[in-house]
C-alpha cells in the first residue's frame, strides 16, 4: 500500500493543488523590494480571489468599521502577511472543495474541525500575546490536509480505518500507519513541502498529534495541538474517528494557562467558530 501512497504523494497531479495565486503571490512577498501594487496585481489577475478576498475582510471577523472596496486598501489596512494568511485559507477551502468522494465522508463536518482548530489556536496565541495570530490561523486550517489525500485517493479503506478507530476510541494514526505506511499528519507535510508553505507550517502539520518533535516544541506547535484537543471537546466539526488526544506535557511550558483560565475562553471560542464558519462555507 505505501507504494501506492508513494505514487499519488510524489508521481501522481490527481490531488488538487494550491491555485497558482498563491505560488505567484509567496513570490512577490519573498521580494523585498515587491510593493503593495505588485502584490495587488497578482491578486487582481483573479477576480474570483478579489472577491472572495474582500468579502472576508469586510466581515465581522476583522470588525473594520470602514468598507473596503479595492484590493489596494485590504493590503493597506492588514498588511502582506494578513492577505497572504487569508488567500491561503481561502486556497485551503478550494482544495476541500475539490475533494473526491466528499459526500461520503462529510467533508464539511471536518472543514468545521478545522476551522476551530483556527479560531482557538488564534486565540491562544493572542492570550499568549503573540502578534502575528493569522499563523496560528492558517496552521489551525491546514493542520488535518493529509485526511483530504486519504479521503480523495481511498475512500473505501479510509471508511474501514475511520470506523475501526472510532470504535476501539484511540488515534486513527496508528491504523493509517498500520494500513498505509503514513499517517495523515506525515502525508499532510509532504504535501505542504510540495507547496512550497513555510518550515513552521510543515512541523505543525507533522506533529499536531504529538504537540512536539525531538521532545520539544514552540508557540505554533503548542497552541495548534491544544486548539485541536479543545476543538474535539467542544465538538467543533468532527474529525471522523471521536477521538480526543491527551495534551502533551511539553506545551505547558509555553501555554501557561489554568483549567479555568481554558474553559473561560469557550464562549469566545464558541463565537468566533460561528462567524468564521458562516463567512468560509465550504460548496461540497
């Protein structure tokens, strides 16, 4: 099976990509010298993006009390890191969307899992006082990618292994492992590198099950793991398997927080979960 695996991670293009605007876009980003209209003319080369692009900015998800009305503003109000945070997200959900066999395995129910993965790892981060939240966002959003590779190339023995770890109740790791070589956070990282997406993002992905790599781990890693952990306990979505993973020991030296100080930020949670969710709905 892992040659198989092997054969649609690295030979095959049947797993729908990164639109090409967010290649174009890590481009201009990358160059110093790019300027807010060379940002704002890759963007405009797809009006579907524009649109969508705007539509989020003017949500109550960044409460901007004037309208936006051009792609110039958005970046001139968030920045190029923000823009680039939220064209990913929104290339994110495209990939959802073009996923195969999607009716069968309630894709939406794990896009919602996702999302609030993304809005409590986004609010751990700013009770931690982390600046650039929209990381911790984006990492939330993809953190479960490599589910979407199971899910689009075999559906059938995804079914079985969904239903196996939801009934013995422990991590559908162990039966991706046992069945096809990888599991779906090594599969989600591959797929990460071959878009290119940064080194933090990649570990994130690779080891959110865990919460840490060579005994350790950082501020994305950490907050990603628990935002995964409380996003199962407070039934955000559904991953498939209903199993709730215990918190690493390792990211209590980062996330200083109480039991009350964790369950006063459920209704934040809560709130920001359903304004996220109705501005990002997923067509499938």
């Amino acid at each position: 099976m892992i040659d198989k695996v092997n054969y649609y991670l690295y030979k095959s293009n049947q797993f729908p990509t990164l639109p090409t605007i967010y290649t174009s876009l890590m481009t201009v980003i990358s160059n110093p010298r790019s300027s807010i209209q060379d940002l704002a003319d890759v963007i405009m080369k797809d009006q579907a993006s524009v649109i969508k692009l705007l539509k989020v900015v003017n949500s109550p998800l960044f409460g901007i009390k004037s309208q936006i009305t051009t792609v110039n503003q958005a970046i001139l109000y968030l920045g190029f890191n923000e823009v680039k945070n939220i064209l990913l997200a929104l290339s994110v959900m495209d990939v959802f969307d073009k996923i195969n066999n999607a009716d069968k395995f309630n894709v939406i129910d794990l896009w919602k899992h996702s999302i609030g993965v993304a809005v409590t790892s986004r609010i751990l981060a700013n009770s931690l006082g982390i600046k650039d939240v929209e990381n911790y966002f984006i990492a939330g959003i993809i953190h479960d990618i490599g589910k979407l590779f199971y899910i689009h190339f075999f559906p059938n023995e995804y079914s079985e292994i969904i239903e196996l770890a939801s009934n013995a109740k422990i991590s559908i790791s162990k039966f991706e492992l046992n069945k096809f070589g990888m599991t779906h956070e090594q599969v989600g990282a591959e797929l990460a590198r071959k878009w290119n997406l940064p080194t933090a993002l990649i570990n994130t992905i690779e080891y959110h099950e865990r919460g840490k790599y060579s005994n350790r781990t950082d501020s994305l890693l950490a907050c990603v793991h628990l935002a995964n952990i409380i996003a199962c306990l407070m039934k955000l979505g559904n991953t498939g398997d209903n199993y709730i993973p215990e918190p690493a020991f390792e990211i209590w030296n980062i996330l200083n927080f109480s039991a009350g100080t964790l369950k006063s930020k459920y209704e934040e949670i809560n709130v920001a979960f359903n304004m996220a969710n109705s501005i990002l709905q997923l067509k499938v």
